[in-house]
C-alpha cells in the first residue's frame, strides 16, 4: 500500500490577522505593569505565537525540521559549523561535558577551571558528570574569570577552562585561548548570558572547542526553557546528538541501515532501537524552536534596546561612583547585558539590604550576582573540588552584589522610575 504524503494544514489569513490583533493589543504581553521593573520579561509577538501554531496544527510537537532550522540559524548567527539544541542550558553543559569524555578527550577526575562568581549550572554538571571543578576569583573590573589567576590554578589533572561571559560581558578570549594552547586544554564556553556578545566582528561562542547558550526565559531572546550547543568538531557535534537522545545511533544509520546494522551480538536488530552508549532525553521541541526561530531574527535589536537602557542606568549613577563599581565594556567588544550589575564599596555609608529593600518597595525587582561564591553554597560545600586563593573579588560580590533588570521590554517610563529611584536612594549620602 503506498504511503499518503503528510498534507501541511495553513494557517488562514483570517486566523492570522485575528492572533495579530490580540496579541498587538494585549499589552500586558509586551511590557511589565507600570512601576513594576522585573529582572527578565520575554518579548514576543504573533510571529512566535503563529509559528508555535504552526508547529501545532501540523501535528509537530517533538523534535523536528523546527528544531533543526534552528539549530542552522543559531550556527550561522554565532558562527560555528555545528549547532545542537537541547532543553535548557544546564543541560547543555552536562552534553558538552559528556561529550568531551565520550570522545576521549577528557576522562572522569580531570579538573574543570571555573569562575568562583557564577550561576549554579556552570559547577553542577561537571560535577554530575565526574569531574572536578576548580575555583578561580573574578577579576574586579570585568567580574569575568581572573586571567591572571587562570595560569595559577593550572595543575597537573586540568584537562578543561571553562570561561563564562558573565552578564554577556566577553571575557578575554584571546588571552584564554593562547592559555589553553600552551597548556593543551580544551575550552568550554559557557555564553548562557551572553547572546551576541562579540570581541571585534566574533561571536562569543565561536572561539572555544566548544561551547553553550541557554533560551531561559529572562534571557535576552527566550524558548521559555531552551539550550544549544555549538562546536566546529564533526566527532562532537555526532555525539552529542547521540547523548541528547538516548545514546542512540545517528539518524542516518537509523534511516539507511535499519535493518542491517548490528554488531557480533544484536545482528540485523531494529536500528532505531540500538544505544551505543549511556544517553539522556534532552531534546528540544518544534513547538520551542518555533519561538526560537523568530527570537534570533530579533536579538540584534533586543541588544540595542539593553544597551540604551544601560546608558541611563549609568548616566545615573556616574555621580555615585564613590560608592559603586558599576559595569565597564573592554574596548573592542560588545557587551550584550543580560541584566544591569553593580557593586557596592565596602567603605559606603549603606549596606546592600539598605539598597535592596529601598528598590524592592518601589516595585524595582533586585538579584544578587548569581551564586555569589559558589564553593560558600550549602550544594557544593561538600563535593570534590579545588579552590585557588582565597577569592577576595568572589567573596566581594557575594556580599555587595545587586543587578536589575535592563531588557528591552522596559519603557521609558520604567527607565525614568529605576533611574529616580537609584537618584533618590544614593542623594542621601
């Protein structure tokens, strides 16, 4: 019997003009309420919400052709050869790492270079996956990994340094890279918050062996939950789409060679149903990636949006730099601020939950740089690890640390409220 070709169901005219009109009228989808400033807001209109339909209506809601023209917008816009999406960014990590042991280039109990002032999903999957993380302080201008104490911390078990470009903020690449050829290590990005941040014309993501970026929904374009994994080794790219889905064969052997691949024991077993090594389900799906396809056409001007609402937020506070360190962009780069961070001296005439409370009752959400210190956290107190120092930067942004949200959904008059609201507070010292 021959097989029916699958019909595609469109989406009508009718039905488009009708989701445009609501979602362009709903405003409530496109900013926070007045005088309500969150630390993240996704912005998406009714290109999302239709190509989501789309992927509905056609009966498209696992892994697929979404999936993957999205997986080829993403390596195009970074830069890279390969792209592999997956559910989240942590995940991302924990298929980068395994990878890089699946492919023998990293074995269990080698250590992973990290900056001790990051989120909790830089440390825990190398953890998970058997290796070691080593903390590294934060260099105080950048808040990114301390280039000067990289090269201390190398030791005879670093296999691997995994920069992270904290808030979007490049770290220096070159430097990292010219490190890790001296030494032989493979350099992992972690770009998680850093969408089109870039050194020069490269993005950042496309200098390492491999590296990552996550689709959280408070980051500057959102899948709701999404991650991808980009690298230009073809070995690395065809093991993680095997540990993304099961450990299972790739999808040509399961296509061509159904019945005819096997070895000395499963002979002429069904293809789609053989693992060649432990695996996860991580897949991202159609319906995710529909977001993400409209998302990446859009991050560009996103940024310039985070970039003019940080230029208030520092025109601001310039003249309260005696009490704060506020955010530097290194010459040559962009900084693509997936929030607005900011430190306070210890020598200032208020603490931190002075500043806090005052901006959490004028509706202006606050966080704390991430983890702090991470090897301070009750999660990784206990588990093996190795700390360089005695992190004097880390244990700074610990405890004065706070950042605000800047992403493109803030008004002008949400700007106006932050900005008058840091005025008043710090006008009183």
């Amino acid at each position: 019997m021959k097989k029916q070709a699958q019909k595609s169901v469109k989406i009508t005219p009718a039905l488009r003009a009708l989701i445009k009109k609501a979602v362009t009228e709903s405003d409530w989808l496109h900013h926070p309420e007045p005088g309500r400033v969150n630390n993240g807001w996704p912005m998406f209109d009714e290109k999302e919400v239709l190509n989501a339909l789309d992927a509905l209506l056609n009966v498209r809601i696992s892994q697929g052709v979404k999936v993957q023209l999205f997986e080829e917008m993403a390596a195009k816009y970074v830069g890279t050869k390969y792209a592999v999406a997956c559910n989240s960014g942590s995940s991302a990590n924990l298929l980068a790492l395994t990878a890089l042991i699946a492919s023998g280039k990293v074995k269990r109990g080698d250590e992973v270079i990290i900056p001790a002032t990051t989120f909790a999903t830089v440390a825990s999957p190398i953890v998970q996956a058997g290796l070691i993380p080593v903390y590294v302080d934060v260099d105080q201008n950048s808040w990114n990994l301390d280039i000067k104490e990289v090269e201390k911390a190398i030791g005879p078990k670093t296999r691997v340094l995994m920069p992270v470009h904290t808030f979007g903020n490049p770290v220096d690449m070159p430097a990292i890279m010219k490190i890790a050829k001296k030494h032989k290590l493979i350099v992992l990005e972690d770009c998680c918050e850093a969408h089109g941040a870039a050194i020069g014309k490269k993005k950042v993501g496309s200098f390492g062996d491999i590296s990552t970026l996550s689709f959280f929904v408070a980051h500057n374009i959102t899948t709701g939950e999404g991650g991808m994994i980009f690298t230009n080794d073809k070995k690395l790219d065809e093991l993680l789409r095997s540990l993304r889905e099961f450990g299972r064969v790739s999808n040509d052997v399961m296509k061509n060679e159904r019945f005819t691949h096997g070895d000395k024991v499963l002979k002429g077993f069904d293809a789609r149903y053989i693992f060649l090594r432990l695996g996860y389900n991580m897949r991202m799906t159609d319906i995710t990636a529909s977001l993400g396809i409209e998302q990446i056409k859009k991050l560009d001007s996103f940024n310039k949006q985070r970039i003019r609402n940080v230029e208030a937020y520092l025109k601001a506070l310039a003249p309260y730099e005696k009490f704060l360190i506020l955010p530097t962009i290194r010459k040559g780069t962009f900084h693509s601020f997936y929030g607005f961070p900011f430190l306070i001296k210890k020598d200032a005439p208020f603490s931190r939950m002075d500043f806090v409370k005052f901006l959490e009752a004028r509706g202006i959400e606050t966080r704390p740089f991430f983890g702090g210190c991470l090897p301070d956290q009750p999660a990784f107190r206990d588990e093996p690890k190795r700390v360089v120092g005695n992190l004097p930067v880390a244990r700074w942004t610990r405890d004065w640390s706070i950042f605000v949200g800047c992403h493109p959904a803030l008004t002008a008059d949400h700007i106006k409220h932050v900005t008058k609201a840091f005025k008043e507070f710090l006008s009183q010292y």
